[in-house]
C-alpha cells in the first residue's frame, strides 16, 4: 500500500470530489492520505473530512503564506487540537521567502511556535520550506539545540545543504511529483545519494505538482503512485519495494497514524 503523506482535499479543486478521489486512490494502490492544515481556523474542516473518510488522517498549523493571518496562535492550541485521534501531526508550518506573503519576521515566530508544539506532543512537524534554506537551516539548528523534535521537510526542492543538515536531525524528506520533471536531476541526485532509504517519503500536495505523465492536470492522491514509480527507479528498487519503503517510513514517523493504516492493511488481506 501506498501513503499520500501530504494532500490538500479541502482545497476548491479537490473538496467536492473527495469520494471519487478516494475511489481513485484505492484502485492506484493508495490505501491512505493525509490532508494537511494550512489555517488552524479551518480546524473543523479538516476534522470533517477525516471522520467522514477512514482513508483520510489531518494535521494542525498554519502555513507561512498565511502567519500574518494566523500570527498568535499559541502552542497550547495547537496542543490541545491536535489530541483528535486523526490528527497526526503539527503543520504544515515553515518558511516561505519565494512568495512573503507573510513578512519574514512573523513567519519564523509562527514557524518556532509549531516546533514548540510539534516538541510538546511528540507529534512530527510537516515543514514547508521555499527559498530560505540558510534561514531554515539555522531556526532548526536553534531549535532543535533546545529539544528534540521530530520531522519532515515536505515537497523536498531545497538545497542539498538543507537536506544534509534536516537528515543530521534525524528528519525525513518527503517527494512530490517534482522528482518525476525532466529538469530535477539534482533533485533525483539528493534523493539517490544523500538521503537515507529509511527517510524517504512520497506525497503529491495535491492539487498541485502533478507528476509526469499527468503534468499539467489537476493533481490528487492516485498520482503519488507516478512519483513512487520515479523514486523506485532513482534508488534502485522495484515500484513494490518503493511503497513497502515509504509506507513502513511513513509508520515510523506518524506513530500516530499505525492503526488506521494497519486497519487497512488488514481489510486487504482479507
């Protein structure tokens, strides 16, 4: 079974097709998929959506294009939203200086306010980083100096700086339909050469990043099996080692997540 580890199924390209998407997943071998927060205010929609679904788990946080929207929310809510039994992570929170539509200030307090979560549950933080390697680089050193936390640098495109200092912390990278574009050769390089097996995760972020052969389309959570494909090739296994692989890592990250993926994999067996 493959995991979609990030998707966006409440977003308008997404949320009115969200059977047939599960539908669609399941006969791509895509057995579970985590929709993540982007707005904590939008906590209730996320929720919704994983108890109306057994395939779907969520997560809780503010993404840095919208720190200015959401700059005060504190730990302790983060904390407390996060104890839903679907709820299996902190984030997606990070640092965006491609877009700043946040200014950067407010978005490395929010960043620091999800690790202190992320540190308080033990939950792992989903982490967005575009264009803020150095910066990230240091706030993770920082903050990880002040206790551990676990993680993954999502929709990994960053540097190969970035990717050797989140492995030395023990994070994961996760890939998204990315890996699969003509030009990511360095991309496939890092995946290949820097970053462990047992740290390698796949997602599409759906609706967007839609890998090769669906370039340009719509993306959704039966397409993460595509980059799966790409990964598999680029290290050197078969596609069912890739989803053995990522699945198993996926576990190991998202302890909170094991039963309602072990459920499935019962169901299948049977």
């Amino acid at each position: 079974m493959l995991i979609d580890s990030h998707c966006h199924l409440d977003f308008p390209d997404l949320a009115p097709r969200v059977p047939d998407l599960i539908a669609r997943a399941a006969a791509s071998g895509v057995g579970r998929m985590v929709t993540i927060s982007t707005h904590v205010s939008r906590y209730e929609t996320y929720r919704a959506i994983a108890e109306a679904h057994p395939e779907v788990l969520f997560t809780v946080g503010t993404h840095p294009h919208n720190a200015g929207e959401e700059p005060d929310v504190p730990a302790s809510e983060l904390e407390a939203l996060s104890r839903h039994p679907r709820c299996i992570a902190i984030g997606e929170a990070g640092l965006d200086f491609h877009y700043d539509r946040a200014p950067r200030d407010v978005q490395e307090r929010v960043f620091r306010t999800h690790i202190a979560a992320a540190r308080a549950t033990g939950l792992p933080l989903v982490i967005h980083a575009r264009e803020a390697d150095e910066v990230m680089i240091r706030v993770l050193q920082e903050e990880h100096g002040r206790g551990r936390f676990d993680a993954v640098l999502h929709c990994f495109s960053s540097t190969e700086a970035l990717a050797r200092a989140g492995i030395e912390l023990g994070f994961y990278l996760s890939f998204s339909g990315i890996l699969t574009f003509r030009g990511s050769t360095e991309l496939r390089r890092i995946a290949a050469e820097i970053a462990p097996r047992e740290r390698l995760l796949v997602e599409t972020d759906a609706p967007y990043l839609a890998p090769v052969p669906h370039r340009g389309r719509t993306n959704e959570p039966a397409y993460v099996a595509e980059t799966a494909k790409v990964l598999a090739e680029t290290i050197g296994v078969t596609p069912a080692e890739a989803a053995a692989l990522t699945t198993a890592n996926f576990l190991r990250l998202f302890t909170k997540a094991r039963p309602f993926v072990e459920a499935a994999a019962a169901r299948s067996a049977a």
